[in-house]
C-alpha cells in the first residue's frame, strides 16, 4: 500500500521556548488572567490573550442519568452500532454465534472484545475522507463468563486461545453511505493479537533483556491510544500483567516485578498452558510487553513496532502534541505521568529502518502546589537514576520506567487516564478518576505552547460531582475533535452500592467547552459498561464511541454466571439466548449537523 492513499498530516507550527518566570505570568489560572486584564472573574479568555464571548457551549439537551441497559443520545441524534465483538472482518468470515461457542480461529477473524482506544483514519484527502476511512480499535480487557460458554476458558488450551485472539487491536475500512455507517469487507481490515510478529526498536533493539530465544510477538491490547503526525496508530499495553503467572512453586518476586504487578497467580492463566507466559520457565518474555506499540493500518504487511525510547510503562493514556516538528508523546500509566520528545522533526526522521519515536528524552511530570510544574528527564546518571541507585545504564531506566519516575520525584496521580492535545490553544487535559468515585480534570499549558518545554503551568478544569449541575465521576479519557469540544468519557461500573452511586446512574459521556464552564451529559452507556474511547470524523458530523464491558459486573446488578450470562445485560442485541457484547457506535445528528452542537 503506498502512502497515496495516506492523509498528509502537518507537523507543529514553531513555538519560542519559555522561562518558568515568563510562564508564570503568561499562562497561570483564568481568574489571574482575567484580573490583570481587568475581566469579571471567569471570563473566557482565547489562547492567545485575546477576549471571547462565552458561546462555545454545548448545544444539545442533555441526557438525564440512567440506569435502564440502553444507551441514550439526545432527541435529534441517532446511535447506531457499527463494530460489535464478534462481528466478521472479511468476506464470507465466521458470523458470531450468541451463545460463544465461537472457537480461537473463528475469533481471529473477527472483531475482538474489550473495546478501548479508537480512532478514525480518512482515506484520501481528509474532507474526502469523512465517509470512507480505517478505524482502529484496541482490546484489552475481557470477561470470561462472557466469552467462553462455560465461563472457564483459561481451564482449557483452546480457551487460552480464544482469549489471546480476542484481545490485541482491529482494524477494519468504514464507509457512510445514506447516513448509516458500515464495514466494508477489504484487504486492509486485520487482527493483531498477541501471536501476531512484532518487532522492536530504539535504545533496547537487539538487548539482552528482550532476547527469550523465540520470535518476538504480539500486544495484549491497551485502553490507550493515539494517532501520529504521519497517521499511524500507537497503543499501550496496560494490561499485561493478567497475562502473567507461574506454575513454579519456588519463584520470587523481584521489585521490578511488583512494580508492574507482575504476580505468580495470574488474572488470566494463559500460563497454565504457554510456558512463553510463565514467568519463571521464560522470565524475559514479561519484558516485551508495557511498551507503545505503533501499528501502520494502511500496510498490511509492516509489523506492529515496539517504540522502546518511549519507556516500558502500563499506559492507560496516550496523546500527541508536537513541537517544532517534533512528535511529542503524553503517556499516562496507573500511578504516574510521562512525556517523549523525539529528538529530531518527524518529517526528516520517518524513513524505512528509522522511526521518528526511536531516539529522544522521556520526562516524567511533577506538579507544584503554586499552579506549576516540571517535567523531570528520566535520564541515567541522574539523582536517583544512577548504578548506585540500581539503574545500571539507559537501558534499565527505560526498562524500568515506572520505577525511574519515582525515583526522580515524579507526582503520584490516582488514577491518570487518557489525555488530550486541544487543537487550537495547545493545552494538555488529563482526567483522574482517582479510585474512589471522584475524580477530576487537569489542564496544563507548556511554554507559550511548545509542548517540548520543560517548565509548565496547570489548573483544575473540572472536578467530578461538581460540572455545573451535571453529576460524574471516574473520568477515564479525553478526546477533543477538530472543532475543539472536549469529549470526557467515563466508568463508574466498578463503584460501589451506595447513595452516591445511584446517582451517578450508568456509565456517560460527557461534552464541554474549552473553558470548562459548561459540562453537559451527552450519552449514557447500557448496564455494566464503560465509555472507553472517542474518535470522529475530519467533518466532526459522526462521533464514534467504544462502549466496553456490557453486561459484565456491576455493584448495581450483580454478575454473569454461566448458568445466567445476561444476569446484568444484554445490549445491544437483547438476544434471549445471546449474551452482552462490546460495540462501537456511530453517533450522527439527524440534520446532519456537526455533533454537540
């Protein structure tokens, strides 16, 4: 496939590096800003200082919470599934049978389950593109009441299997055609899995610490995700430690271990049946996976790529910002917050055998009481990273990188999701669910927008429980489109029973405007569900949402059993002898509008 086919992308425009001082009295808080401009408190203020009206508000009715086992949009916008698990990918592929009897072969050809980060990639120029395109969706979690008709797969070599082809990421070619979304069956559309031939590269290409003897393979799927300046796709592993167990009575586990919750009693058992998950009959096998995995949709034929500069983490977040040409990656693992800066612009650096995320600085963040922040170099040699320390070399840094980020002083954040880049001033929102039932959004601004700076300046944008009279809570992810609403995705599934989970109702999806004044509730998801991952069209008239987990445990509803699989749900088909499954859902207004006003 050649890149005729590819959308060009634009690399960032250049920005002036700034001093902490400058920052300080650039960038700080809006009540600061609007006070030295002589504003009423809470004025919106543009980017680039200059005053706008507060117009940027969503404009559709918003949805009450609910606790029904639908999903909900608001009058005039209609939600259509487009990617449910189990569908097909090519022609004349395995149709998905209700009761998942579904064997491992059948699922490698169709859509797998967990649905998490997407993304839509034109095809052509991007206005051509709005109705025909890639989307590329990631897998990473999975119930297996839900997927095994026995609900005991991993008791099984062939119920491993199915597992390890259901998670990993799809790509499939979408095309609108009289207002309805649908799979074309085409060569491109594909599965990765965690069987599937990876390669590696960067600093820890070739190392010993990622040579087992065997043929590098496959991703276990990520909640994160993100999109290149060359349009590819980049995902995490954030679940990979599930994969993971022994059999070995006598194995230990070492700090490195822990740190990445690296157990001998695995989630998931593949060990019982693959000696490549045992974790003490093939110990390297582990250090494969925790890293970006960039995968090339438009070429079939080019191995899913292991980006190792990036640091060994369990994204849950992933974004990408530039800075005078240069990629900059945000990352977002359980406890910590990262950054990449390539070292060279991606346009000079993107050749065959070279990638622009191959050589660059990881920082990890540091917040500051007095609305400032840093960005600390995970860099061998410094306090905290040395031999002495137990880092030996660059190499065990990357490795290591959770590890690296405490050592620096790097801000512990509870739970840290999926951040994201606003298109037009350049600032940086990240939500925290925090574990509890609350949670919050942050915003930063790095230098008068060169995101490679390494002094910054931060706000709360948003608290749960408190967005002007709409109730969330377990923000997971951000996604801002082209037109610049911010999109906040939730999971409040994994709460407790009590009076402020009631009402909370379902998971949601939330839309606000870039000031943070106005959060209104857009969608709400079906029982048991979580709102993973938002993407949408160059024309920004469909959203696409991955709704993950119906069905599955809820403190509300109880939990599937095998006896009873639909105890909790069963969207989107309400099948009687089906069960719950993944979907994404295309959103359109039915003017055919742009979606959120």
């Amino acid at each position: 496939m050649t890149d005729r086919t590819r959308p060009a992308g634009d690399p960032e425009p250049h920005s002036p590096a700034v001093t902490r001082r400058r920052l300080l009295c650039s960038a700080g808080a809006g009540a600061l800003a609007a006070a030295l401009a002589g504003l009423p408190s809470g004025t919106a203020l543009a980017s680039r200082g200059a005053v706008v009206p507060d117009d940027g508000a969503p404009g559709f009715t918003e949805v009450p919470v609910a606790g029904a086992d639908r999903l909900t949009v608001p009058p005039g916008y209609t939600a259509r599934v487009l990617l449910p698990w189990g569908a097909p990918i090519a022609p004349g592929g395995p149709a998905w049978r209700p009761d998942a009897s579904d064997t491992a072969d059948r699922a490698r050809q169709q859509v797998g389950t967990g649905h998490g980060g997407l993304h839509y990639l034109p095809m052509g120029p991007s206005r051509a593109g709005t109705r025909d395109g890639l989307l590329v969706l990631g897998h990473s979690t999975l119930d297996p009441v839900l997927l095994h008709p026995d609900a005991n797969g991993a008791g099984t070599t062939e119920g491993t299997a199915k597992e390890i082809a259901s998670l990993g990421a799809t790509v499939v070619r979408v095309e609108l055609a009289e207002g309805r979304w649908r799979m074309a069956r085409d060569e491109l559309n594909r599965r990765v899995t965690a069987d599937t031939p990876v390669v590696f590269s960067g600093p820890l290409a070739g190392h010993a610490a990622l040579d087992t003897g065997e043929e590098p393979l496959g991703t276990t799927g990520g909640s994160a995700h993100a999109v290149t300046p060359w349009n590819t796709y980049l995902t995490g592993e954030d679940t990979f430690a599930d994969a993971f167990g022994t059999r070995e009575r006598s194995w230990r586990p070492g700090a490195a271990h822990d740190a990445y919750g690296l157990t001998a009693d695995s989630v998931r058992g593949w060990h019982r049946h693959l000696d490549r998950f045992d974790l003490a009959r093939t110990p390297g096998e582990a250090d494969r996976f925790g890293w970006v995995v960039e995968i090339d949709p438009f070429d079939p034929q080019a191995p899913p790529a292991k980006r190792t500069a990036l640091g060994r983490l369990g994204h849950t977040g992933l974004a990408v910002g530039g800075s005078r040409g240069r990629p900059v990656v945000y990352m977002s693992d359980t406890a910590h917050v990262y950054k990449f800066v390539a070292a060279r612009p991606w346009a000079e650096s993107r050749r065959p055998g070279s990638s622009p995320l191959d050589e660059g600085t990881l920082y990890a963040l540091r917040l500051d009481g007095d609305g400032t922040g840093a960005w600390l170099p995970l860099a061998h040699g410094r306090s905290g990273l040395t031999a002495r320390d137990g880092f030996a070399d660059q190499a065990a840094v990357l490795l290591r990188a959770r590890e690296a980020a405490a050592a620096v002083g790097a801000t512990g954040f509870q739970g840290p999701g999926r951040p994201a880049v606003h298109p037009d001033s350049g600032e940086v929102y990240l939500p925290e669910a925090d574990g509890g039932g609350g949670g919050r959004l942050i915003a930063w601004t790095e230098g008068a927008g060169d995101h490679a700076a390494t002094v910054m300046a931060w706000r709360e944008f948003a608290r749960a429980g408190a967005g002007r009279g709409t109730v969330f809570a377990s923000p997971g992810g951000v996604f801002s489109g082209a037109d610049g609403r911010m999109w906040i995705s939730t999971d409040v599934a994994h709460l407790g029973r009590d009076a402020s989970r009631e009402r909370l109702g379902n998971s949601a999806l939330l839309c606000a405007d870039a000031a943070g004044r106005s959060v209104r509730r857009f969608m709400t998801g079906p029982r048991g569900s979580g709102i993973a991952g938002v993407g949408a069209t160059p024309d920004q008239r469909t959203l696409f949402v991955a709704v993950r987990g119906p069905g599955t445990s809820d403190a509300r509803w109880g939990e599937p059993t095998a006896r009873n699989p639909r105890a909790v749900g069963n969207w989107p088909g309400f099948d009687p002898g089906g069960r719950a499954r993944c979907a994404v859902v295309a959103v359109r207004k039915d003017d055919g509008g742009i979606v959120g006003t």
